[in-house]
C-alpha cells in the first residue's frame, strides 16, 4: 500500500500562539475517521501514514484516477470554533503539514453549535490567517 504522511499544527491569534491538548480527527472521503489525534504543547500532532494512490498515476495525462487522496480534518478544542477542512491531499511518498488557526470562542464569535468550514481545491493555497503549508494543494 502507497501512502503520504501528515501532520497538523494547531494556532491561535493568527498563527502566534500554538494550542495544545485540541482534538484533530482525520477522516477519508467515505466519512471514517482513521485517526483521532490530540495536539501536544507546542500544538503539532504526531504525523500519521494515510493512504495515497501511487505516485505513477501522475505521470499518465489520461488516467481517469486521482493522483492523491482526499482527507477531511476535524479540529476542535473547548473554548475555541471549531474548524473543518475539506478537500486536503495526500500524495505517495510525500509528507504535509496542515496549519489550523482556532478563533476563541467570544460574545461576537459563539454562535452555539456553529463550525468553521474551510474548503480546499486542487492547486489552492491556504487560507489568509492559515499560514504557509508544504501541502501540494
């Protein structure tokens, strides 16, 4: 089995401060969770392996395949809005990290259950207030 690693940074105040002891599940794109992950001091998970197709898939112009997976990351902490990335690829051989700035749950921001979804497409840097990634996306 081919696979590519990740790793997720999770911040608060714009990527200053990191933020420990924050929940990071990793699902695949049928929705299962394959990694439920906790943040340490300096706010990093462990990096995880996940599956990825074979990186020989790109070298094909014609192949009808993706040459990554999808992942959808769940990143939540009490205190904190909780953030949702769709759409973060995995390549073969290849190793991410996914930055995460938390917003802290105030009078203006605490909209009771509400979650921060933050959508990724092919070829699309992160977010401003996401920082720098080294994710192929």
């Amino acid at each position: 089995m081919t696979t590519g690693t990740l790793q997720v940074r999770v911040t608060t105040a714009d990527g200053v401060m990191p933020v420990s002891d924050a929940t990071v599940k990793v699902r695949d794109a049928l929705g299962h969770t394959v990694h439920a992950l906790t943040t340490d001091t300096n706010g990093m998970t462990v990096v995880v392996a996940l599956f990825a197709p074979s990186r020989t898939l790109s070298l094909s112009p014609h192949t009808a395949h993706l040459a990554y997976s999808l992942y959808e990351i769940m990143v939540t902490h009490p205190g904190y809005v909780p953030q949702f990335v769709r759409g973060v690829q995995v390549f073969d051989g290849e190793g991410g990290l996914l930055p995460v700035d938390l917003v802290p749950r105030t009078a203006r921001t605490d909209l009771g259950d509400s979650v921060n979804v933050i959508e990724l497409s092919p070829m699309q840097t992160p977010p401003r207030g996401m920082g720098q990634s080294n994710l192929p996306f």
